[in-house]
C-alpha cells in the first residue's frame, strides 16, 4: 500500500482525536477543545493530490490503474480528451463538469478517500487556458509525476511544459519512464542517462526517475498470475516506495500531523488535569460517606449499650428461675417431703417444669423489654433528626417530609415481632434442657430410696423402743428383761443404720441430678445471653436498615462514578502511551528521505 507508514500514524491520531473528543464530552470539557478536535480530524482527512502529466498515448492511464491497483482510469470513465481531469472518491461513478476545461470525475474506488489524482490532458494538446488550470494544481499537489513513453522520451512538448514549472514546486517532480517492457535493458540505460543530463542542462538539476511497465504491474494487481515475477519486472516496487516516503516525509502533511499531535497533547493535559479533580471529589464523597456511616455504626453501638441492663436482667432471670428448680428438687430429700411424695405424687411430680422455667424466666422478663422497646423508639425518633439532618446536608440527598423516622406501624410490628421472638427463645432454650427425660428417672429413684430410708429408721426405731418397753413382759426364762431390752436397742440401731444409708444413698443420688441440671442450666444461660444478643443486634439492624437505606443510594451512585472514574483515568494512561508511540513513529516519518 502506498504510503503505508503515514496512513498507520494518521488513522491512529485520527482514533487517539475522536477518543479524546468522547473523554472531552465526558469529562465536561470546554466546547471549545471539542471543536479544535472535530477541525484537526477533518484537516487531517485532506487527501493527497497528485498531478499526473505528459504527452498523449504515453500510458498515463495504464500507469494510474497500476499505481492505485484499480481499473479507474478506464475507457468511458476517461476517454481521450482536452480537458484536465480531477478523480476524487465517490459512492458511485458520476462526471460533474466544474468548467469548459474541468471535469471532476466521482469513482467508487477506496483509494481516492486517500487520494486525488489529477490527470492533465496531454501536454501536446494544451491550448494556452488549458496550460493556466494546469498550473493552479502545482501549488497545492503533493507530487507531480511526468509520465514519458519510454519509446520516444523526447515529446517537446513535456519538455517545454515542465520549464514553465515553478523552480519550488520541481521538488515534488517525479519523471516515469512508463511502457520500459517495450525497450532491451541497455537501451533503457542509455535513455535514462541522457534524460539525467538533459535535466541538468536545461533545468539545473536531476529528476528522479523510475522506469517502469504499467501493463505487467497491472497484470501482477489485476491477474494474480506469477505475480512477484511480473511485479519485480515492472519496476514498480522502486517508485511506490519512493512515493510512499514522500507522503511521509511531506513537509505540510508530516508537519500537520505533529501539529495535530502536540494539541492533542496539550488537550490530554488538560482533561488530566479535569478527571484528576474528579478524583478529589471522589475522595471526599467517599469520607463524607465513610463518616456518616461510621456514624450510623456509632449510633447503633451507643443504643445496644442501652439494652445492657435490659439483657443482663434477662438473663438473670433465667438464672432465678433455674435456681428455683434446683431448690425444689432438693426439697424433696427433706424426710417430711419424702414421705409426703410417697404418698402425693403429683405434689413432686417433674412433669411440667420445662414450661414452669419459662414462664417464671417470662414473668418480669416481658416487661422489660417491653420498657426496652420504648427506650428503642425514642432513641431512634432522636437520632433520625441528627443522622437525617446529616444526609441531607452533606449528601445532598433529598429526604421525604417524615424524615427517617419510621412509622407508628413499624413501632408496633417491631413491639410485636420483639415479644414473640422473646418467647420462642426461652422455649427454644427451655426445651432444648430436655429437664424431664432427664429427672423423671433419677428424681423417681432417688425419692424412693428417700422415703424408704425414712420409714425403714422409723419402723425399726419404733420397733425397737417398742421392745425396750415392753421387756418386763416379755421376759422369761429364756431372755430376761435386761436381754429384751438390749434386742429393742439393737432393732432401734439397725433401723437407724439402715435409714442413715438410704439416706446418703438417696442424696447421692440427689447430688448427681442436681449437678448434671446445674451443667445444663449454666450453659443454657450461656446460650440464652448469646442469642439474645443477636437478637438484639438483628432488631436493631432492622430499626435502622431504614437509616442505611438512605446512603445505598449515594453508595450506589459513588460506586458507579468510581467505576467511570477509573475508567476515565484509564482511558488517558492509555491515550498517553498512545501518543508517546505516535511521537515516536512521527519522528521516524520526518526524518530526512535518502532518495
């Protein structure tokens, strides 16, 4: 492709101008920087103009077709004629005459996005108005190639046209000895020896010159057929990287192009400057977040702290009523109460204990976290002032005309919600205990040996007292009364003995169960103190999820801007190696040609 190197750093300042100008929109750019870059991109679109010249049936269509690798200089598009020609880019082919000896002729062949090609009518037949709208091109052409035959190089006419070339605009001149096929190598170097010294008679200087073959170039493009063959015999390869060059060390163009870059630069330096102030405001957003939810944390922490006695009261409670239990169970090793169970079961009886232990841990439990509640409420009522005044303020967030305080019908499903979760975890816990699977057995057993103990000392002491009192009776032969009496002593010790270890047997016993519901008890409060306290904490986190709810919008809207905000300074780190890598290639493209 014909200036290859110069379009790649121009369609990539061309994407580095139009990102610029979608970060400028962005960023809120003055509408002046948008302008300047909207005008660079379009002054930098301006194709390349190149007058092509020189007799007629010297091959200048051939050679065009060739150059641009597209059959656009065809007969019907182009006939033979006195006018001058102007191929620009168009959807579809139409000729829209400009004057009597102008023509602009619209071809739907890419290249002319790039390029304008002007295609003189043939030096030998210019007429004198023809000659002068020939020469308004040269000033603003880009290159000026004379195309000679290399079968007779010597048209006077071409000859005579190129002296009436301005001497600044010969640096653009670029002699084509088209049709080189026709001509044996030696003939072709004596040719182009002689046009080098003729240029230097007659103008001072040497034109570089390319022999070439428009056909076998054409042929390469169009046929595909052995195509670096023809290709290099065309000698073509020589001249497109000469023009190529030229377009890139272009003094107007390279320059523009540079001139283009430094602005773009300067404008990078600006919006920088724009989203790094973006940045500080995104800071701060972030710090009056921060604090206000800091604050918000603060204020839920101060009134938990306020349910500490109401918690610890709670648990208290429990306590009193677990010890309560443990005190009626060893209230049954009393010998009156043992026998009394003996003989009134239902009076000891464990059944229902579970449901005694909540509702006398309820019974002055309810209505302290009932006193709580309204502590809660006004707590809230008070902070919604502070924390909304807060929002509204610093956020800028618009509030409703009730503030943050919640209505009279969220106090009451809260009152609600409160009391029945307070019941179902002294259930919870009260049941998980398990107390009568657990003393059913052993408080049974162990009232049994209680009673038994009881009543073996008593029978047996009465017994024996029994005996000692009636000795002098029972007195005989066999045993005196003295011996009857020692029998009543001994009966009586027995029933002492027996008793005494029943006894120990029947607190043993005791002592085990009401050590395991001791164990249990301790950990169940435990338990209690620990669920009670996420209770809390989840009540509260639902009193002031709606204070949260106030900032998830703000929190929202700054994650998203921080999320363009990167971005932004994304997009101009990656704007910024963009052009240092344009820099760099437009260095390149200035530096001096070595023809």
């Amino acid at each position: 492709m014909i200036g290859k190197d110069y379009f790649d750093v121009r369609s990539r300042l061309m994407a580095v101008l139009e990102d610029l100008g979608s970060l400028a929109k962005e960023v809120g750019a003055e509408t002046r920087q948008m302008s300047v870059m909207d005008n660079l991109s379009h002054s930098l679109r301006d194709p390349f103009v190149f007058v092509v010249t020189g007799e007629v049936n010297v091959g200048k269509s051939t050679f065009l077709n060739a150059l641009f690798g597209e059959e656009f200089c065809r007969t019907g598009v182009m006939p033979t004629t006195d006018k001058i020609h102007f191929f620009k880019h168009g959807t579809k082919l139409k000729r829209v005459p400009i004057s009597d000896t102008l023509e602009e002729v619209h071809v739907p062949a890419d290249f002319l996005k790039d390029f304008h090609v002007v295609d003189t009518p043939g030096t030998n037949s210019i007429e004198s108005e023809h000659q002068e709208i020939t020469e308004r091109f040269m000033p603003s052409a880009d290159m000026v190639i004379f195309v000679f035959s290399a079968m007779n190089p010597w048209g006077a006419s071409a000859w005579q046209f190129l002296e009436k070339v301005h001497r600044t605009w010969m640096r653009n001149v670029v002699f084509v000895l088209q049709q080189c096929d026709l001509r044996a190598p030696e003939e072709l170097e004596a040719i182009q020896s002689y046009m080098k010294q003729l240029c230097k008679q007659r103008f001072g200087r040497e034109f570089v010159l390319f022999p070439v073959s428009g056909k076998k170039a054409f042929l390469a493009r169009s046929s595909g057929l052995d195509r670096e063959r023809l290709l290099a015999e065309s000698g073509f390869t020589a001249l497109e990287e000469h023009i190529s060059k030229s377009i890139g060390s272009a003094g107007s163009r390279v320059g523009k192009l540079g001139m283009a870059m430094k602005i773009a630069q300067d404008i990078l330096v600006s919006l920088k400057k724009l989203v790094g102030g973006r940045d500080e405001e995104q800071e701060e957003r972030k710090r009056i977040l921060k604090g206000l939810e800091h604050s918000l944390s603060s204020v839920q922490a101060r009134t938990q702290a306020k349910f500490g006695p109401t918690l610890e009261g709670t648990v208290s409670d429990f306590s009193q009523a677990s010890a309560g239990l443990v005190n009626r169970l060893r209230e049954g090793h009393v010998p009156g109460n043992a026998l009394a169970y003996f003989f009134s079961k239902k009076t000891w009886s464990t059944d229902g204990m579970e449901q005694k232990l909540i509702e006398e841990a309820l019974s002055t439990g309810t209505k302290r976290w009932e006193h709580a509640a309204l502590i809660l409420e006004d707590d809230v009522e008070h902070s919604s002032m502070q924390f909304g005044t807060a929002v509204r303020d610093r956020l800028k967030v618009e509030l409703p005309e009730t503030g943050l305080k919640p209505e009279p019908a969220f106090w009451d499903a809260h009152k609600r919600r409160f009391k029945e979760r307070l019941e179902e975890l002294h259930r919870e816990i009260a049941r998980g205990l398990k107390l009568e699977s657990l003393l059913q057995p052993g408080w049974q057993e162990s009232s049994r040996l209680a009673f038994f103990a009881v009543l073996a000392a008593v029978l047996l002491v009465m017994g024996g007292g029994a005996l000692g009192g009636l000795a002098p009776r029972l007195a005989n032969e066999s045993l005196d009364a003295d011996g009857w009496k020692m029998v009543g002593a001994a009966l009586a010790l027995v029933g002492a003995v027996v008793g005494w270890v029943l006894w120990k047997k029947s607190g043993a016993k005791l002592l085990k169960l009401t050590t395991a519901v001791d164990e249990k008890l301790a950990l169940a409060k435990k338990e209690l103190r620990e669920k009670l306290e996420v209770h809390l904490g989840d009540e509260l986190r639902v009193v002031y999820a709606h204070f949260d709810g106030v900032l998830q919008p703000a929190r929202s809207k700054l994650n998203e801007q921080e999320s363009r905000h990167n971005g932004l300074q994304q997009q101009v780190k990656d704007m910024s190696a963009k052009l240092e890598k344009l820099n760099k290639d437009h260095k390149a493209l200035s530096a001096p040609r070595k023809d």
